[in-house]
C-alpha cells in the first residue's frame, strides 16, 4: 500500500520527521501534455499524526532542506507561506527542531570551553591611574588646586574692597592655577601673600 502524501496548509507548519535523511530524485517527465518538473522523494514520519508519508519536495524546498543541514534523524517545521511581495506566489520556510545525525555527532565531539577568567572591567578610553605620587586622585587633586586658587583670589578682591569683580576673581584664580602647575606646587599661602602684593601694586607680577 503507497504511503499517503504529505499536504500542506498555507502559513501553518507542518512538524516531520526524516528517518533517513536521503532523498530519491525524480527527473522531470511529461504528464497530460505538460512537463512536470523535477521533484525529491523524501521518506518522513509526520509528527502530527505519527504516520509514515511521502514528501515530494520541489528543487527549491530540496534546496532548503539541504542548506538547513538533513540528515538521517533531522527534524524540522516546514511551512509554505505567501510571499508578502506578492501573494499570488508561495515561499518555503524550513525551521530546524532537531539536528541530523552528524549535527548530534559534532556537537558532542566540540569539547567544552572553559568559562573565561574574570578578568575586571576593561578600561574605558579616558581612563588614568587611580592615584598619583601624593596618594590623591589626579582629577581631585586638580579641583583642589583650583577651589584654593579661587578662594585666595576671592580674598585678595574682597581686601580691596571689589568683592563683586567676578571676571577679576576668575582671571586671578585662573592665573594662579596656572602658576601652580608650571611650579608643579599646590597653591599655598605663600602664593597669597604674592598675588595680594600684585593686587595692591606692591610687586611687580612678572618677578613671580
């Protein structure tokens, strides 16, 4: 008794499985006037049922089936779809459940990796040492230096009584700063005591 063909539903898959995994290609032929074009003889257990079918699979479904890996014991959900280009026309998708025979056989010859080393998080682009020399964070120690700078030039303005020139504090603090890092110094009351004789026309700025 011939086996029953597998049919298929539009947009519903069918789940089948390929005992063997090899199929027996039937040439075109010419039947009632047309030619038939060729098609591959699969042997397959439909899951739905358990039954023993037939799956004559176009040259394109032939083709899929292969780049999707059969083999003997291949399982796979097999679909034909409208084309979403044009709905007149029909598409095969094939979805693996279960690879062949050879798919089971490599998986089990890749021997396992072992879990990477925890190695930390990887530096990002602007990263820089967590300390320098004097045990403070570089970026902290530049703020330090700064708000002394700031706080002294604020001093120096208020002592002449012009507490409100905010430009003339920046500009004071911002050379002072700037001062400090060519001395490699923290800003110090020595530095003070320099810029206010600066301020009050004592000194001449240059000789700093």
């Amino acid at each position: 008794m011939a086996k029953p063909k597998v049919q298929f539903d539009t947009n519903i898959a069918k789940v089948l499985l390929f005992p063997y995994g090899d199929a027996k290609t039937i040439p075109p032929k010419e039947h009632e006037g047309r030619t038939l074009p060729e098609q591959h003889l699969y042997s397959v257990i439909d899951q739905a049922d358990t039954q023993a079918k037939n799956l004559y699979a176009s040259a394109y479904l032939h083709s899929q089936l292969q780049r999707a890996g059969m083999d003997k014991g291949f399982k796979g959900a097999i679909t034909i779809k409208e084309d979403p280009d044009d709905r007149k026309k029909r598409i095969w998708e094939v979805v693996v459940l279960t690879g062949g025979e050879k798919a089971t056989q490599d998986q089990q010859q890749t021997p396992e990796q072992p879990p990477p080393e925890d190695e930390g998080p990887a530096p990002g682009p602007y990263d820089e040492p967590a300390t320098n020399d004097t045990g403070i964070p570089p970026m902290a120690e530049i703020g330090a230096v700064y708000l002394s700078c700031l706080r002294i030039s604020e001093a120096c303005w208020d002592s002449i009584g012009r507490p409100e020139e905010t430009a003339g504090i920046q500009a004071g603090a911002a050379t002072m700063f700037i001062r400090a890092s060519q001395r490699n110094v923290s800003a110090s009351p020595k530095m003070h005591i320099a810029f206010r004789e600066v301020m009050n026309g004592q000194a001449d700025p240059t000789t700093r």
